[in-house]
RNA sequence: GCUCGAGUGGCGGAAUUGGUAGACGCGCUGGAUUCAAAAUCCAGUUUCUUCGGAAGUGUGGGUUCGAUUCCCACCUCGAGUACCA
C-alpha cells in the first residue's frame, strides 16, 4: 500500500474533528500554555499560502507543548467586522452577514484541510452579536472610567465626583482633555447637570470631543493616521481631507507612559518594540514662555509664546523664534508692515496639500511677522517668524530656534541670514549645526557656562521653574485614538444621546444589535450609513430599540412632553474594537453574564505565544496593550501585558510572471486592431530591459500611439516554471477579458522543448494578489501533495520571521521525504505495514536520539526549517540502515507530529495505539547515543598548543587529554616534544602547554 | 535623511557561545530500472587547476593560532518612518 495521503488526511481530520482532540479545558492539573494566532479577516479571495504560514508555526508549538504535558489552549476566530464585506453589499446589496458568513465557511474549510489543532469551541466572530456584546461593555466601562495620574491607573467615575463635590478640580492630577476651566466644590454643585455631564466627558476615558480627522469623502468615512497610506486611504486608495468633526476617541495617552514601560517585560521583537517606541514618542524637556515684546499694533495687550523644547540647555543660544503658519497668535502679533507678507504666506501653505508639503522636506521657506519676543534669560530682542517646518499638532506649534544646536533652525538661519549664536565650548559651527548633547560643553550661557549637557539641563530647569518661565515636562508624539467610524459593518455604539449629552446603556440590555438598512451608503444629508435604519431610537422605559419616528424633539429641545425615547448613535466602532480584547474572551468564549469568568482568565492569565505579522505594530498590537492595560486597572485581568512573547512571521511573497514584450509580437504594425475603442496590442518600444511588457496603444487613424502602460502578468497556473507554452498562451489572450477587443495576429515564441513551442518569461517576487495572477491556492497543494506535505514545505521554504518566496517546485523534496518515510515501514510488493520488534542497534539510536535533540533544540529557537532537514536526514540514514523497528518508529511518530500529525496519527495507530498521538510524551534524548568522536584539529606549536575538538557529551575531561594526546596529528605538531600542561575547556578548546 | 535588518553555489537556505563553509532541499548532469513514461534508486554538482593543489561567505582593513561569526570603514538590497522642536 503507498502514501494515500488524501485517504489519511481525512480521515483524521474526521477523527479530531469528532473527538474533540484539541479541547482545552479550563480546568487542569496541567500546568496552561496559551498560543494565540493574530485571527484572519475573512476575506472574499479566501486563503492563499502565505496565509497558514504563522498557524502552521504556532500549531507546531502548540502540538509540541501538548507532548511536553501542558494544557494547551490554541483557539482560533475571525476579525469579521470590516470594510471590504460592507463595500460588496454598496455594489451588490448583498448583507454584509451574508458575505461574512459564506467567506468564513470557505476560510474553516481552508484551514481544516490543512489539519491544525485548533480549539474551535472556543471559535469567536467579532461580527457576533454575542461577541461584540462586550466590545459595547468595555466600551462603557471606558466610558464610566477616568485617569488618575496620582495613582497611575485608571479609575471609577465616581471617585471624581465625589473629590469635585469635596474640593473642586483643583488638586485632581488626571490625564483628561487641555482646556479644563477649573472650579471650586460649591461652584461644582450649582453647576446644571448638563454641564456637570460635559465637565466629566472631558476626563473620561472615552469621550466626545471635536477632532481634526482623516475625512475620505470617497469612502464617506473617517479613517485613522495608520489607515492612510500616503496620504490616499489604505483600501481604495481614495484621497483623505482634513474636516472637524464630533467623535469619540479613547484616552490611550493617559498610558503612554505605562505603555512604553511595559515594553520592557514582553519578549517581543526588537524592530517591533522600536516602533512602538518611535509611535509614542518620549521627549524629555522644558516648557518654556517668551514674551513676546507689544508693538505697535497692539501695545496695551500682552502675549507670550509657549514652547516646547528638549533642549532647554541650549536656551542662550535662541536667536529668533519660529510659528507653525496657523498658530493663533501670527494674527494678533503681524506688524503692519508684514500683514499683507504673512497673509500671503498663510494662503500658500494652507493650499499645499499634506502630500505636498511631505514630498517637499528640503524648500526652506518663512515670513518675518515684525514682532519680537524677550528672550527671558539674557533680555535679548529675537525675531519672531513663522514656517510651515513647524507643526500646528505638535508640541505648542512654536519651536524657540537654536540654529546652533538644531539642523532644521540652522538651516532656516542660514536662508534667511538670521543671526547664529555659538554657545557650544570649542566647536565650530561655521558649516553645519552641533546636534550631539553628550560631550561637549555650554558656553556664552551666563549661569551655564562650562556645565555638560545633563548638569546644564538640570540647572536651567531648575531656573526656568525658579522664575517661573515654565516647568521640565515630559511630551509625547502618541495622540488619543478616534473610536468613530461612519460605516455600517462595524459594532455599534450603546449609546443614546438625550439632551444632546451621550447616554451609555445598561449591560443588561445589551448587546445594541445593528440595525437593518436598506442603503449601506453615508445618507444623502452627510450622516453615517446607520441614519438610513428606521428602527434606531431607544426607549428608556422599556429599554428596547423602537423606530426613530418615535423620538421626539422634547430630548433635544425640552420644549415638548417627554415620551423617553431618544436616538442612538449613527457610528460605530472601527476595525481594531473587536480585536482588542478577543484573546481574553477566547478563555471563556459562551460566557453570557460575564465578558470572562474570574476563575477562567485567573487560570490561563495571558498568552504564552503570540504569532503575527509585524503589519499590526502601531495599530491592533498598541490599542490592545491599553486595553488590557484598562482592564488590568478595573481588576478584571491579573495581567497587565496580555502577551508574554510575540514572534512576527515573515510574508510569503508571490512570483509574479511576466510575458517580456519582445516575445509576443515583433513589431507594434504587424498586429491588427479590432474593435471598439481603438486598442492594439503591442510594444511600446524594444528595449528589452525595459519594465513595460505590453503596452496598449491607441490608432488614429493609421498612427499608433502611446497611450498607456500595462503590465501582462501570466496566470502562474499557466506557466512551466519561466515558460508558457504557445498553446497555453492562446488561450489566455483568447479568454482574458482584459483582450477582449484585440485580435492577436501572432504570437512569436522564444524556443521549443518536448513540450512544444514556448514563451519564455521574466519573474519577479511580489506579495501574492489576485491582481498580480501569482496566487497560489493551499487547497489545490493539499489535493496534489496532501496537507502534511504542505505544512512541512512551509517551515521548510526559510526562517519563520523572514518574508521569502513561494516555490511550488520545492515541495516534491518534502514530499518524497514522507513517502520515504511511510516505505520504510511498508513493504514495497504487498504494502502491508511492517515493524519489527527488535531491539534497536546503536547507530539506529544514534540517529534518533540525535534527531529528538535537534528537533527540540529548533522548536524553542522558532527555527522550524532546519527540523526540516533534520528530519530528511534521520529518514535517509535510517533508510540506508533498513531499520523498521518498532523502537525508532514510536518515538519518531511522535516528534514527527507536530510537523505532519497526519502521517504521525496513522503509523501511531498501525502500531497498535487506540489513542492520539498528539497526547503521547515527547521522548527523551540520550546523551550516550550523542557521541560523535573525538575529532582532533592541530593547529601550531609554539610554546602553547591549541587543539579544537569536537566534543561528544559522555567524554570526560581526561577521556578528551586522552584522546587529543593519542591523536596522529598531535603527535605530528607535538615532533616528539612532551606538552607541560594540557588544559581543557568543556565545550571547545584544548590548549597544549609547550 | 534617520532607525532596524540582511548580503554565503544556478536557486531557497545550513553552519549553538569564533573551530573541517556550502548541511538539507530544489534545479542540473550521468547512470540503473522500464517497450516507453511516471515513480523510484545510485553517483556527481562553489570556482579555478599544470590534478600536486589553490582561492573562496558584498568590498577594504583589523583582532586571533584560527573569522560567515567579533571590531572599524565603505558598498548594495530590504523593511519601517517622515520636518517631533
């Protein structure tokens, strides 16, 4: 009987299936272990190799760690809330649901083929009303939350009001919004409930407040900084504008701080920790006030400039000072003689798009506004200018310049012939700015003079807060995250809205299940898709969702009776809602009362590992470290990093094939053109080292000309490694709907094989897309080759976290590695399994023993493509030994299994086992079956001798003196001399005394 | 520009803290088997060579008895980021 491995493959996938192998209970006497995959979005196009890629790593682990005795938890889930579903019910008017669901079907059969051990009764669905009913919970527990910086955690709502009803605002230290008036307690309680309510929205966690967004009219959307790709929305590609707009945002700035410290705990990688590093953005430094001195225009007004600057030290060194062009302040302080100067400049910089003005870093531009400021050390008079390299958003939107000690103020000096102060000790700043800190010493600073950065630092602080100029701070580039979405497949908020203040409902009633639609488009007045729902209003007496023609003015205007039903909010959440806290619920997914139950996540506390792409580092990765952080804080997780190590696989990438333009037509006149629209196929000109393959030009009348460029990618389905075959050819310029207006006259081809006339192609890597043709289907690998080959082949193609290119050619070598396996123990004429229960010999030990130790050496190093070849050799000596004993084959069965558990489940079961393999221990190696030999490489004598020796695990130190003595070529180097001393080092290096 | 990562045969890639570079697989070449093909098996496959050897891990230096590995400079490629005061 040979490999059937179809047969096999299903078999056991049923028999997993049925008895629930992979189920993981919550309670055990074993000790947890978490493995956690970053869920797909169930996309129409449905898997693609690269997909498995990281669940084949992680279910690897995940099968290895059940061998070594934990109770494993490896659930799975789909992120299933998203845009491309709602953009398919736009064009089609398809439900969302309808799509969601028909693609997850497609994805589970996908991944069931591939044999993952996955828990799937813990499956979850963002897109699941029982789900997503928590997502509103911890939306309101958000909500009911504010920032205590005292305490460095977040806290109950009510322990705010009670300190405003006992003392006012005053002593509160909370991270809540900029411009909070401050009031006293008995001012607190004769405020109206309304404004009490619009005070406490500007702590809470999450809040209302107007923001400056990402608008994408295309979209009818409002898109988040990581959702925009150079300056066009991320899917579509659509231009974004800047628009205020009332939304919901999260407070994740109140733990940016916690956020960076945690970093520190996590075994993550370091490129990944870096940006979230970068993302939050720590500067340390000073705020600083400037007078600024009252012109003319205004003399009886006084106005000062804040800045932010981490390089207070250098404050001697301030020559002018630079506004960000919208600054509020360029109005009030413009001479008049500057005023129509500034003006222009202002309408400039404001046309420039942000594309524009990020293209364009090195055009220096700025306006002399006529004012000055003081500087407040040293009473100099500086220039006030403004620039647009100065950003409205960051910091104050006023940089104080020290074109010594900073490039971009240098710079701007030098342009326009400002003065350049040096107030650095011996450096010379003729050419360029002193940007370094360390090293040098401050001069022509007063107080300063001769201090290193770090005393100078410490020391001008403490002045500036001594006159009180203005205090050390510490700044962030982390901005608070906007939760609004105006789309309609996304979670709906819990939330009404009375008297025009948010209104959170109560858990019980929950989940605010999204509405029907009839368009799934923003409405015609510019609202979100849920104002097209006609039942979409909340009814506080009977707490229910009633239809909207119910609500009556009286809850915005209070003019009529009113009947207590009030409208719901039109947003809904974005894209990373759902994912934020989906790891917890994965420990007690079915829980109705609870989002998980104490004893649940007290007993899987936080995942072991967690395997994803390092795509997700400032978005999902961040939000939900400050989620959980949240979580933590309310006592609701007994961790407050929910990943303990995170591990980023690589992409696959695609090779995409390209039809090179000189091999399918000679000359752009010889090939006819047909049709509507005046196309012909042909070359754009005959360089060959020209990117363009194909161009379609346009005739007028008898004169081709160039009117575009495509690139002609070939179906890799179609193609023989680089070549297609002329008949294969035809008929993909016959059916690709891209050719439907043109007649190929001819088509040349390159050579002939045994296979017939080809085309030769040109290739190149490219992530896998359906539009590039370089797609290739784990199913059809599975059918062809059968999942266990696919699964290896996948470790085998590089190291996990590399991005490299699929090869199907590859595989065949995995391949034949398990039908070589299977033959050792299947006897070539009747197929029959055989094993023989003989003793095993030591050079069969060797092998195996060597193998477990490998194997289990490349799992904890993640280096899942060398056990690969490991494997491939144990397999290839034991052929060669024609071993079939039973004593190598059990405990190869077993460390094969988390690689290819098909293959493993079957032999395991032929040699006599009624239970799973994936439940059996993972043998132990012996260190005796290690012993290489005591390789002995010579290398000089001259008074010391040095010796490398391989090491076997079982020599003693005098059996190595032994050994390295006795060796010919000691002997050799040593000509007779006798060694004083021999000195050993375990593990390397035999120094010979002379 | 900055930050991080990587450069090894025709290709993907091995080489644990410095110790026989090129494991393993693909591809290619030759052979066996076969009416033939597929499949399978065996041998070979870094380069040059006067067949003794010699050179060789992006380039140039350095440390070392010994460097793919460590240090310095440079080149190339990839990823991230975008004026952060």
């Amino acid at each position: 009987m040979s490999y059937h491995f179809n047969e096999i493959e299903a078999k056991w996938q049923k028999y997993w299936a049925e008895n629930q192998t992979f189920k993981a209970e919550n309670i055990s006497d074993k000790p947890k272990f978490y493995v956690l995959d970053m869920f797909p979005y169930p996309s129409g196009a449905g898997l693609h190799v690269g997909h498995p890629l990281g669940y084949i790593a992680s279910d690897i682990y995940a099968r290895y760690k059940r061998h070594k005795g934990f109770n494993v938890m490896h659930p799975q889930g789909y992120d299933s809330f998203g845009l491309p579903a709602e953009q398919y019910a736009i064009q089609t008017g398809q439900h969302p649901a309808v799509t969601t669901e028909a693609n997850i079907k497609t994805y589970r059969k996908q991944l069931d083929q591939i044999g993952f051990s996955f828990d799937w009764s813990r499956e979850v669905r963002t897109s699941d009303p029982n789900y997503y009913k928590w997502t509103q919970w911890i939306f309101i527990q958000l909500f009911n939350s504010w920032y205590n910086k005292t305490s460095d955690k977040a806290e109950d709502i009510k322990s705010l009001i009670a300190v405003f009803e006992k003392e006012g605002n005053a002593t509160i230290n909370a991270a809540a919004d900029d411009d909070i008036q401050s009031f006293t307690a008995s001012e607190w309680k004769n405020f109206s409930e309304i404004k009490q309510q619009e005070i406490l929205l500007q702590y809470r966690l999450t809040f209302l407040s107007e923001t400056e967004v990402n608008w994408c009219p295309a979209l009818g959307t409002v898109l988040a900084n990581d959702e925009i790709v150079n300056g066009v929305s991320e899917r579509g590609g659509h231009t974004v504008v800047r628009k205020k707009m009332k939304q919901w945002s999260m407070r994740i700035t109140a733990y940016a701080q916690r956020l960076l410290d945690g970093l520190q705990k996590i075994d993550w990688p370091q490129p990944l920790k870096d940006s979230q590093t970068y993302w939050i953005g720590r500067s340390e430094g000073a705020m600083v006030s400037f007078d600024v001195i009252a012109s003319e225009i205004a003399p009886s007004q006084t106005h000062k400039i804040s800045v932010f600057t981490t390089r207070p030290d250098t404050i001697f060194g301030v020559s002018f000072m630079t506004l960000a062009p919208e600054h509020e302040l360029v109005s009030k302080i413009t001479t008049d003689a500057q005023k129509a100067a500034v003006e222009a400049y202002i309408k400039a910089t404001a046309k420039r798009s942000e594309l524009e003005r990020m293209a364009d870093v090195k055009t220096i531009s700025g306006v002399f506004t006529g004012a000055y400021a003081l500087h407040p050390f040293s009473g100099k008079k500086a220039p006030i200018w403004i620039g647009d390299y100065v950003l409205a958003g960051y910091g104050t939107g006023a940089v104080m310049a020290v074109p010594c000690g900073d490039e971009r103020d240098y710079a701007f000096a030098k342009h326009f012939d400002l003065d350049i102060p040096n107030i650095f000790e011996s450096v010379d700043i003729s050419q360029e700015a002193h940007t370094d800190k360390e090293g040098t010493k401050i001069a022509n600073s007063d107080f300063l003079n001769g201090l290193p950065y770090k005393k100078a630092m410490k020391t001008i602080i403490y002045e500036i807060e001594k006159r009180g100029l203005g205090y050390g701070k510490i700044n962030y580039r982390l901005r608070d995250a906007v939760f609004s979405r105006q789309r309609y497949w996304g979670e709906p908020f819990p939330v009404y809205y009375k008297n025009g203040l948010p209104q959170m409902i109560d858990k019980q009633y929950l989940p605010i299940v999204l509405p029907e639609v009839e368009k799934y488009l923003p409405t015609e007045d510019g609202k979100p898709p849920l104002g097209n729902a006609t039942t979409w209003a909340w009814n506080t007496n009977t707490n229910k969702v009633v239809s909207n023609d119910l609500v009556t003015l009286s809850g915005v205007e209070g003019s009529q009776k009113d009947n207590g039903i009030y409208p719901l909010e039109l947003n809904t959440m974005p894209g990373w809602a759902g994912s934020s806290q989906y790891f917890n619920r994965y420990m007690d997914p079915q829980n109705n009362d609870d989002i998980f139950s104490k004893e649940a996540v007290n007993y899987w506390q936080d995942v072991d590992l967690y395997i994803g792409g390092s795509e997700h580092a400032t978005g999902h990765l961040l939000y939900s470290r400050f989620w959980q952080k949240f979580m933590f804080d309310k006592g609701l997780v007994p961790q407050d990093e929910y990943a303990k190590k995170l591990i980023n696989q690589g992409m696959i990438t695609g090779i995409s094939l390209f039809i090179t333009k000189y091999s399918l037509c000679d000359k752009p006149e010889t090939i006819p053109y047909e049709g509507n629209g005046k196309i012909v196929l042909a070359n754009s000109d005959y360089d060959h080292n020209d990117s363009i393959d194909l161009a379609i030009v346009q005739v007028n009348d008898k004169s081709y000309g160039l009117i575009c460029e495509y690139v002609y990618h070939v179906p890799v389905n179609l193609a023989m490694g680089n070549r297609i075959y002329i008949e294969n050819l035809k008929l993909l310029l016959d059916t690709d709907r891209r050719f439907e207006n043109i007649e190929i006259e001819q088509v040349l081809w390159d050579g002939e094989d045994k296979n017939g006339k080809y085309v030769s192609l040109r290739s190149e890597v490219e992530k896998m897309s359906k539009s590039k043709y370089n797609v290739v289907n784990p199913d059809q690998i599975c059918i062809d080759y059968g999942a266990d080959s696919l699964r290896m082949f996948e470790m085998f193609l590089g190291p996990l976290e590399q991005s490299k290119p699929w090869k199907t050619s590859g595989i065949s070598g995995v391949h034949s590695f398990l039908k070589k396996m299977w033959k050792l123990y299947h006897s070539d004429t009747d197929g029959a399994f055989y094993v023989s229960e003989e003793e095993a010999t030591k050079e069969e030990l060797k092998t195996l023993h060597k193998t477990i130790k490998k194997v289990e050496e490349d799992i904890a190093n993640f280096s899942f493509n060398t056990s690969v070849s490991t494997f491939m050799i144990a397999v290839n000596e034991l052929t060669a030994l024609h071993c079939n004993k039973r004593a190598i084959l059990e405990p190869l069965a077993i460390i094969i299994e988390p690689y290819a558990p098909h293959i493993a489940e079957e032999l395991w079961e032929k040699l006599g086992h009624s239970d799973s393999v994936s439940t059996a221990d993972f043998p132990v190696f012996e260190a005796k079956y290690l012993v290489e030999s005591s390789k002995v490489y010579p290398v000089s004598f001259n008074g010391k001798m040095r010796f490398t020796i391989e090491l076997s695990l079982d020599l003693s130190k005098e059996e190595i003196e032994k050994a390295v003595m006795a060796h010919e070529k000691t002997q050799e180097q040593l000509q007779g001399r006798t060694p004083k001393k021999v000195i050993v080092v375990p593990g390397k290096i035999v120094n010979i005394v002379g």
